[in-house]
C-alpha cells in the first residue's frame, strides 16, 4: 500500500533528537525514561511497550524472555500513547514506514547525535556503524557509535535494526530474541543481509 493510501493520522511532530555532530564520543548507560504513560501493544515479536513523558515519547521495548522493563508500571494511556501504538501495529501490518512522533530519549549528546543519524535511515534501507560515524563528523567512533546505538531507549522509532557491519553481516541487537529479531524486522523491510555463519537462519517473514 502506498502512503498515499494511507487513512490521515492526527499530526505530531516528526521525531527531532536533535542534531550534534561534536563533542567528545561518550556514551553512557541509558537512564530509566520518565514514565507517565505506558502503553503495550501486541506484535508478531511479542508484546511491544511505550512509555512516554506526557509530551514525548522517551522508550520503547520489545519484550526479552517474557518481561518487558515497565511490566510492574500500570497501563495509563493518553493520545500520544494511543498514537504511537497506532503507528507501531500499523508498521506492522505493513501500512506505515515512517514514524512521525515527538521523541525524547534521556541519552548524552553524543548519543542524540548518534540517533538523529539513524533516524534519517528509511524503510527497506541500511546503513553501517562507519557511515553513521561519518555522518556525524566522527569517522574515527565507529565503536562509541556501536556502543550508542546499542543502547538505543526507541527501537523500531529509532531503526537500529537498520544497522549492519561493513561486510552487510547481521550484528547484535538488544531486544526482543537479539539476532532473531533483528533478522525478522530486516526480512519484513526486505533488507538483505549475511546470517552469522555461528547460527541457524530463521525462515525470512514479510511485513
């Protein structure tokens, strides 16, 4: 289905992390997200959440091993919430490839620059760790760049499965089944890829 099919979502600014492309490459464990609001959704990966702040959305999980990091944080939904689980469920049925949500994620500057990168790769499209260091005018952070993109507080609103090393090889990924995962949302965007020759490659599923 093409955008232009698509029904009219109520209007939310598009995703801004901000642009910083200096400072020192310094990253640093995520910060617990404020939550205000929680939302979880259903998904072919497993149940997916939502936190949000009350004016943006400060993380999103895909649940590892059955547990989600908010599981003990009561449902408590508002528009925004209700919003981005629209816009998730429809990323999954196949009929939205692009976000358009105001994210806020509580990481350093180095991090935001990181992800305002990221987020201008689109759907069905890769980058790598170099080319994102280049982006940001930091071609020597490859690894600070890895180390910040794993520890990305908005997957699947920020693509971090989109990522893949210099040689197109599938690498790690933080939620949900890892590599699994990360295999699965490539497959659906029809992104190719090399399987890790250490492990067994899923049967490749479509949006």
């Amino acid at each position: 289905m093409s955008t232009a099919e698509l029904p009219p979502f109520p209007e939310f600014p598009s995703a801004d992390l901000g642009r910083v492309a200096s400072g020192a490459a310094r990253t640093r464990p995520p910060r617990a997200p404020e939550v205000r609001h929680r939302g979880v959704l259903e998904s072919p990966l497993g149940r997916v959440e939502v936190v949000s702040n009350g004016r943006a959305i400060t993380g999103v999980a895909i649940e590892t091993a059955g547990r989600l990091p908010h599981d003990g944080h009561p449902v408590s939904r508002s528009d925004l919430i209700d919003e981005a689980v629209a816009q998730i469920e429809a990323y999954f049925a196949g009929t939205r490839r692009r976000f358009e949500l105001p994210v806020r994620p509580a990481v350093s500057d180095f991090q935001r620059s990181v992800l305002d990168a990221l987020a201008d790769v689109e759907w069905g499209r890769h980058t790598t760790y170099g080319a994102l260091a280049e982006a940001i005018g930091r071609p020597a952070a490859c690894r600070a760049v890895g180390r910040a993109i794993g520890q990305n507080p908005v997957p699947l609103l920020v693509p971090c499965h989109r990522v893949l090393s210099s040689t197109g090889s599938l690498t790690g990924y933080s939620q949900g089944d890892g590599d699994v995962t990360k295999a699965w949302l490539l497959d659906g965007e029809g992104i190719a890829f090399r399987w890790p020759p250490t492990r067994r490659r899923p049967a490749p599923v479509s949006l």
